[in-house]
C-alpha cells in the first residue's frame, strides 16, 4: 500500500488546529507508518506541557528543543510527523523536513477560530483577541507553509479520515514523474 514513499516520512505542516494531530494518526494507520507528534515527544522529553515551557523558558528555548526533535526523527523512516504550527519559521528546519514530503494542511481562518475557541494549551493563543492573533500568524506564515510539497485545501464537508485519504493520492500526484 505503502510502497510508493519507499520509507520516506511524511510531515504534516499548518498552523495551530488545521488538524495536523488528529489527521496524522489516520495518515499513519492508512499507510501501515508509525505515528510521531513533536510537541509530544517535546511534552515528553521535559515532563511540562507546551504552555509550562513557554512561560518556564520562552518560546526561543521551545523553538530550539522542536528543531532538536524535527532533527532525531528525520533519522527514521516510514513516520509520519505532526509539526507544530511554527515549525517554518526556523530555516533550519527545512532542512530536516525536506528528508521527506511535506503536507500543509491548509484550513481558513475561521475554521481554526472555531476549532480553538475554548482552547488553553496554545501558548500563543492566550491573547487578549485571539482571532486576530491567528490571523497575523497566518499571515506571517502563509508564504512559508505554501513550500510544501503538497497542498491539502480545506473541504468542509470531509471527514479527517477522508482528509487522509485525500492526502494519499495528493501525494502519489505529487511523487508522479512529471513527463
Ligand atoms: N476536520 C475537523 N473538523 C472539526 N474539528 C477538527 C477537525 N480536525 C481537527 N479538529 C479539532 O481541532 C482541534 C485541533 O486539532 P489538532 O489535530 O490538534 O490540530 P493541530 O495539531 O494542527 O493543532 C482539535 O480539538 C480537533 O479535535
Ligand atoms: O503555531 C505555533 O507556533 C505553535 C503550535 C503548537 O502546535 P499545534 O500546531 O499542534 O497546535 C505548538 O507547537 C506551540 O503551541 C506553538
Ligand atoms: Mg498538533
């Protein structure tokens, strides 16, 4: 089924909500791949939730643990990685993400309000107006997640195990020798 990546990992990039943890547990089991999920591995590491090592150590520190993590799980194979939403930021990152192919879950605006209205843990959310936030987030970040190899637009009326199977075939478009 899963022959076509020959091991290559998959990263899921997006912003904070585009489902980049829920849908990668299903792209994982749709491709027979183990499932990897940095702020986990992070949350792990240092026993603190996300939030905790922001206001413990700033983000420049978490920023700095992500691309640690991003760095060991490029070693791996047959993966596929959520990121977390600010993973674009650093360039060297790319470096890390470009070992495989890179899925930009790409949801609007005010689907991702609504996603994390009543949400706590995002750090960068705690903001006296938190759509506007996201929007100048995205904003920023657009040119940088529109880098990836393949572009998952938002469909309203799929599931996130059709997105996942969406992200297949997009995929097995984007691996097609161009003639
Ligand atoms: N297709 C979807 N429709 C509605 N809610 C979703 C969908 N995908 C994810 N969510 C919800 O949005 C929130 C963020 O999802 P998550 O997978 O954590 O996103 P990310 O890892 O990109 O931040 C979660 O509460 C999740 O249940
Ligand atoms: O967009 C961001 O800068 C962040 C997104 C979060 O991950 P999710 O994208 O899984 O929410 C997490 O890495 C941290 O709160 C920072
Ligand atoms: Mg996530």
């Amino acid at each position: 089924m899963n022959d076509f990546l020959k091991g290559s990992n998959v990263y899921l990039i997006g912003m904070m909500g585009a489902g980049k943890t829920t849908v990668g547990k299903l792209l994982a089991a749709q491709l027979g791949y183990r499932f990897m999920d940095t702020d986990a591995v992070i949350e792990q590491v240092t026993g603190l939730p996300i939030a905790e090592l922001f206001a413990q150590s700033g983000e420049e520190a978490f920023r700095q643990m992500e691309s640690q993590v991003l760095a060991e799980l490029c070693a791996y194979t047959r993966l596929t990685i959520a990121t977390g939403g600010g993973i674009v930021l650093k360039r060297e990152n790319w470096g890390y993400l470009r070992h495989g192919i890179v899925v930009w879950l790409d949801v609007p605006v005010e689907q991702l309000q609504t996603r994390l209205q009543a949400d706590t843990t995002r750090p960068l959310l705690q903001d006296a107006d938190p759509a506007t936030k996201l929007q100048a987030l995205l904003e920023q970040r657009q040119p940088l997640y529109a880098q990836a190899d393949v572009h998952i637009r938002y469909d309203v009326a799929e599931t996130s195990e059709e997105v996942a199977k969406r992200a297949i075939e997009q995929i097995k478009q984007a691996l097609k020798p161009s003639v």
